[in-house]
C-alpha cells in the first residue's frame, strides 16, 4: 500500500510539473506571438522624441469613431481601400485595438507614436496581416506583383490640414535589418537613409526620387513564399512624397 501511495504521489508531483510548465509555455508563446504579429520590441525604440500637437483635430472622424487619437486617413489610390489611421502614446496599443477602441486582434492602421502627421519628413505606419485571416494591412501584399504596383504606385494620406500623396519607391523584406524604423537624422544621415532604403528594394521601380523627399513607410508582417523560413520577416514599403495641398 504504501508503494502505491508514493507512485501515487510521484505522479501526482510530475503532473503539478506538467502543468506549471505548460501554463509557462504558453504565456511565452502569447507573447512571442503578439511580437510575430508586429513586433513591438523593435518598434519601441528612440523613445526620447515628444509628440507634437497638431494643428486641428479631425473632428469628422474623431465624432464618428468617438476616438480623438485619429489623426487622419490612407488611401491607396485606384483601389476602394481607405481606412482611418489612429496615433497613440506608444506603439502598442493599437495593435489590438480598433479606431472605435473596442480591443480586437485585428487592431487598427497607426501612425508611430514619435512622429508628427503633418510636420514630419518620414511618416511610419503600421497594420497587422495574416495568410489567414483578413487584415488590415493584407493588401499590402499585392504589391510582390508588377502588375498592381504599376497601377497602385500611390498613397493619399489625408488630415483636416493636408493632403499628402506618395509614390512607391521601394519594397523590400526586413529579416533583421531594422533600420526603416529611425526617425532621428541630421541632413546627412536623413539622405543616407532614403538612399539605403531605395538600395534595399526587390524591384526595380522607375521613380525620380530626391535624397531629400518627405517619405513614407508602410510595415506589416510578410508572408511572401520565399521568406517562410524566417521567424521576424516584415514587408517594408517605401514612399516619396510628390504633391502636397
């Protein structure tokens, strides 16, 4: 009796083990799966950059969405897509969360929380995608192909002060390089780091573009064929600014 009491025992204390290592395991793999979804390890950086007010708040959307975080919207020219970009005080917490703030894993578009919507030179935005489901920023995808880039070259962001229409100048796949997300520069390294991101294409686009335009990036997780093997592979989109109003 008392040799089956200490199997019973013993089984007893490997089960606890079990189960304190499973709940372990799966708090880590929450976690590492909200980084996968869009990092926010990397995003969190260069956090001594105070956000600038703007000059008028977009009081349409912000009445519809009763969400005074939504600073503007994006198009994508040729295509029906436009949707309301949000800015919060850090990068994390639209990720899960929509413009109305309902919490959802789709999260919203957002502007990086260290930039300034109508003042700033590069402009940062991110979405969610997934092969999956329908994201928000899965359309992005379509821009592996020649075809759609050529007719979809442009992004319309729109504030209650501008309208600020960008042209595509490089797509690329971020595995480990994360410099895309600097916004700190001098003239030099500013000039450095269009022409860095202009290298770093898969394609060749035909743009005239200045080492001193006004730019762009759009970022969301890449589920292009050739990169499956990668753990953090994030499809980088590059604009210029060619028109203001």
């Amino acid at each position: 009796m008392k040799k089956y009491k200490k199997i019973l025992i013993i089984i007893g204390i490997i089960l606890i083990i079990g189960l304190i290592g499973f709940v372990v395991y799966k708090n880590k793999q929450e976690s590492e799966f909200k980084k996968f979804i869009l990092n926010n390890d990397i995003i969190e950086v260069d956090n001594n950059i105070n956000k600038d007010t703007y000059n008028e708040e977009i009081t349409n959307l912000q009445n519809e969405y009763n969400n005074k975080d939504i600073v503007g919207t994006l198009e994508i020219e040729n295509t029906d897509y436009k949707v309301p970009i949000v800015q919060g005080n850090d990068n994390s917490y639209y990720l899960n969360h929509l413009p109305n703030k309902e919490y959802s894993i789709m999260g919203s578009i957002f502007l990086d929380y260290r930039v300034n919507i109508n003042a700033s030179r590069k402009l940062l935005i991110f979405g969610h995608n997934s092969s999956i489901y329908d994201m928000p920023f899965k359309i992005l995808e379509n821009y592996y192909d020649l075809d759609y880039l050529n007719n979809h070259k442009n992004i319309i962001i729109k504030t209650k002060d501008k309208v600020r229409t960008y042209e595509i100048f490089s797509l690329y796949i971020a595995t480990s390089d994360y410099k895309y997300m600097n916004v700190i520069f001098d003239d030099n390294s500013y000039q450095e780091h269009v022409k860095y991101l202009k290298d770093k294409s898969m394609v060749n686009i035909d743009t005239n573009i200045s080492s001193n335009d006004n730019i762009l990036i759009l970022q969301t997780c890449s589920t292009h064929k050739d990169y499956l093997k990668y753990k953090k592979k994030y499809l980088v989109i590059a604009f210029h600014e060619i028109n203001v109003n």
